[in-house]
C-alpha cells in the first residue's frame, strides 16, 4: 500500500513478513492513528503503543533508521477480503512454483 491508500481507514489488515512471520503466523489488524510524509502510525489492534510504519516495506521507522528494517515487517491491506484474495493468489502462485520445480526441473 501507499501512503495515500491509508487516508480515509481506521482499520488495516497485515501479513507478517520476514521474521516477524516466524513468530506469528496469522494476520494482524492495525488501527490507523495517522499519516505522515513517509510513515504511518499504527497500533496493533486496541493497544495503545503507537509505532510508526513504512507501507511499501512494513518495518518501524525504528527498525530503519536503525539499520536493521530489512527483514521484518507486514504487507498492509485495506480491507480482510484484499488480504484473503493476495492469499489466495499467493497460494496459487507457489502451487505453480511447486510442479515447475518438481517436474519440469526449473
């Protein structure tokens, strides 16, 4: 998402990604605080912790100017019907993935 596709939400839905998939395995809901030039503030769900996000990326602009924003992060989505299509797109993606490798040997 861009940060223009945040204005108007109250709510994003994200899959973790890199190493924040390793530890949770399922989706997160986000409550959108507000937009900035280059970063989104977030919370997870109703907490009240505010973390301000990259959306092209998902890292915490902690993590970035840190250095360490590279392996971490969601990919946001508008609404849970968006997220549950990419899924499935997804799915069918690494299914073709899958037989090219096993049988075709690419």
């Amino acid at each position: 998402m861009e940060i223009k596709d945040f204005k108007g939400l109250e709510k994003v839905y994200a899959i973790p990604t890199g190493n924040n998939a390793r530890r949770n395995k399922e989706h997160s809901v986000f409550t959108v605080h507000g937009i900035g030039r280059k970063y989104v503030e977030l919370s997870i769900g109703d907490r009240e912790f505010v973390q301000k996000y990259c959306p092209k990326t998902g890292a915490t602009s902690d993590a970035i100017s840190s250095g360490h924003g590279g392996n971490a992060g969601y990919i946001f989505f508008p609404s849970e019907k968006d997220m549950n299509d990419w899924r499935k797109k997804r799915q069918r993606h690494l299914a073709v993935k899958d037989f090219c490798r096993d049988v075709i040997g690419i």
